[in-house]
C-alpha cells in the first residue's frame, strides 16, 4: 500500500494540511480499518475548513482609541474646572467664581451607588449629586446591552491601564499571566470590596441611615474632598499608586483584573447582556490570534459563545479573526443578528448621552449646593467623617433613629 503523503499548502498567511489522493483499490472482502476511517473523517473536516474566505472587515480598535481619547480629555476639562472652583473655595470667595462642573461626580461612585439604590427605594432622585446618578445609571445600561464596554470603551483608568500594558509588552515581547492558583484568588479581591459595599448599603444601613448619609455635609462634599486626597496625596497613597502601576507594566490592567469594584458590578451585569462575541467551530481554523489578541486572557478558540465576567467588549478578538463570519458580536436571542462592530461604537456613545442628557433636560444635573454652602462647609471639611465599619454604621443607624424619633416628638 502506498505511503499516505502530507504537503503543506499556504492559504493566505495560515499553513493547513492537504490530504493528498489515495491509489483506487478495490476491497471486496477486507474490513477497513477503524484508524483509516478517522482519518478519512479527518481530512473531511479539513478539506470542509480549506474553503476559506478571508476577513476583510475593517477593524474597530482606531475609532475605539478615539472615543477613549475623547472621553479622557473630557474627563481632564472636567479637572481643570473643577481645579478653578476649588481655588475659589480655597480663597474664600476672593478668586474668579467658577462654576463646579457636575460631571466630577462621576468620580464619586459609591455616592452614585448610594443615589441608585435611594432612588430604587424612593423614586426620587437625591439632589446631592445627581448628575452621579445619571452617569451611574447610563453605565449601568451600557453594560446591559454591550457588556462591560463602559471599562473598554470610556473608563480612563481602563484607557490608562491599556496604554501601561501596551508599554509592558513593548519591554518584554510578550503578554505576562499569572498562574491560575494565584490568578483566580486575586480576581476575587474586587468582588469582596463590592461585596462590602454591597452589604453595608443594602443590609447594614437603615433607609433613614441612607437618607441622613447623603443628606450628610460629608457627602456634600466629598467631591472636594476627593480633590484634596490627590492635589495634597500622601506619601502612603503615592506610594500605592506607583506600586499599581509598576505591577500594570508587568500584569496587564493589575486595578481593572483584580482591584476594581466597579469592574466587578458591571461584570455582574454584563452576563445579563444578550449581545455576546459568538464563535463558528465549522470555519473556524484554530489559529489562535483571537486568545493572543484578548487582554482579559479569555480561551476564545475554546468556547462558542464568550460567557465571562471579564469580557469587556472591546471587540481585539473579533478584529483579529482572518476568516469571514467566524468570530461576531451577536445576540443570543432568537433570530441570533450578528450586531456590526460600527454599531456598538455608535451604541454606546448614544446610551450614554441619552441618559445624561435626559439628566440635563429634567434639571437632575447640576447640584442643590449653593456656593455659599460650599465655603461654609470648607471651613469645616476636615472635620466631616463617614462610617468605615459594621460598628460605625450600626451606630449611624441607632443615632438617625434617635433624632427622627425627637422630631416626631417635637411636632408633637
């Protein structure tokens, strides 16, 4: 019997085996051979994956370093606005009046997420920080529809993140990944500090607690007091910070992967979007550029459908894929519509401003804080605490009950 032959043929950039003819012999009573047939079924499979047309869709990763880039400079104006009105409040009064601009309350999240769970209990939006709510909301919505993009597409920590890895594997020709026994405890510490949080909104505080909370001066101006944890950082803080991102350059997004209890709530949410990165098995050609273009370490080539709290949409796989129809955005809901890359780039800008905008609209943007209220509670910021423990927010609870029970009485 002749020797089976295997050449090698070149299909565009990828090498894929070419079964070579067999000699016609006729067996008429030989059983053949259960090894011969796999390897008939095989080279089937092959010969069905040789048909391939190449994947000339433009790909999406420039229009998205756009929208980053704009989001990141929008979010510097915010600063340097911010920066003049708090040198207002600084001179007391004496420096030019600038207004706050209500976009930095999207730096307060736990507000935001205080604001959220009031208004779900109460239908009212808390006048503190509102255009919080809004921001938090449209994030929220964002992750519902497109997965976790807000992280991929807008956040400017992520967009930091992204351009320090990139340097880190400029330094070492490759992609860094911690073993599984150390990767996976790590990824767990950013759902134990939204757990925390979680739990001590929704269980540990009382609705008249939360109420007082965001009624508090503490929350009135915590935005300010963000301000000066960065412009008069501490040396501990500093330090910490320069540790993050030395670890980012050697461990791709170290904060979003492991640190990030905002990341870890929208991950939560993006399993509930049905817009999924789907994968054909019949064309695809195993060639493995989808798992080596992935920042979130997913085994795309492994699955059909990327079901995983770390995708965030940023859609590397899909523009990577060589081969037409292989790898897609699609919906997993009836009728299974592949959703264009243009689309998502458009869909989420769009969510975002609608939602905002509709905060603007309603007059739910701007904050009830007057600016004589700011320089008031300036002068006493420092001293001006929040809750840090179980003991603490049962304490909160029991004193916010104490004086609603007076004020009953006194209307008495």
């Amino acid at each position: 019997m002749n020797t089976l032959t295997k050449p090698i043929e070149k299909i565009g950039s990828f090498n894929l085996k070419k079964e070579s003819n067999r000699n016609s012999i006729d067996f008429k009573d030989v059983t053949i051979n259960p090894i011969i047939q796999n390897e008939n079924n095989i080279a089937a499979q092959r010969k069905a994956k040789k048909k391939i047309i190449r994947n000339d869709e433009k790909g999406i990763q420039q229009i998205r370093f756009i929208i980053q880039s704009l989001f990141a400079l929008l979010c510097v104006w915010i600063g340097i606005e911010f920066y003049l009105f708090n040198q207002y409040l600084e001179t007391n009064g004496a420096a030019a009046f600038y207004s706050r601009p209500p976009g930095v309350d999207g730096f307060l999240p736990i507000s935001s997420f205080m604001s959220f769970y009031y208004f779900l209990q109460t239908g009212i939006i808390h006048w503190a920080h509102p255009a919080g709510f809004f921001i938090f909301l449209a994030i929220l919505l964002i992750s519902l529809v497109f997965g976790k993009s807000f992280c991929s597409w807008f956040c400017p920590i992520g967009f930091i993140s992204e351009l320090v890895g990139d340097f880190g594997e400029k330094i070492f020709k490759r992609r860094l990944k911690l073993p599984k026994w150390l990767d996976y405890p790590l990824r767990s510490l950013k759902y134990l500090l939204l757990g925390f949080l979680v739990y001590s909104v929704i269980f540990l505080m009382t609705d008249l607690a939360l109420k007082a909370f965001l009624d508090s001066p503490y929350n009135q101006v915590s935005d300010v007091k963000m301000y000066y944890f960065f412009a008069h950082i501490s040396q501990t803080a500093l330090i910490v910070i320069a540790v993050l991102f030395v670890l980012s350059i050697f461990i791709r997004s170290f904060w979003c992967r492991f640190l990030c209890p905002y990341g870890a709530l929208l991950g939560i949410f993006s399993l509930l979007s049905p817009n999924k990165i789907q994968r054909n098995p019949k064309s695809c050609i195993d060639c493995g550029l989808c798992n080596k273009a992935c920042p979130s370490f997913i085994k795309v080539d492994k699955v059909k459908t990327v079901i995983s709290d770390e995708c965030s949409t940023c859609l590397n796989c899909v523009d990577v894929c060589p081969v037409k129809d292989t790898l897609e955005l699609k919906s997993i809901l009836p009728g299974r519509k592949k959703i264009n890359k243009k689309y998502v780039a458009i869909g989420v800008v769009v969510i975002f401003m609608i939602v905002t905008g509709f905060g603007m609209l309603t007059g739910h943007w701007q904050n009830k804080i007057t600016k004589e209220e700011y320089l008031m509670h300036y002068k006493y910021m420092n001293s001006y605490g929040h809750p840090t423990g179980v003991k603490e927010f049962k304490k909160l609870n029991k004193d916010v009950e104490l004086q609603n029970q007076q004020k009953n009485l006194d209307r008495k």
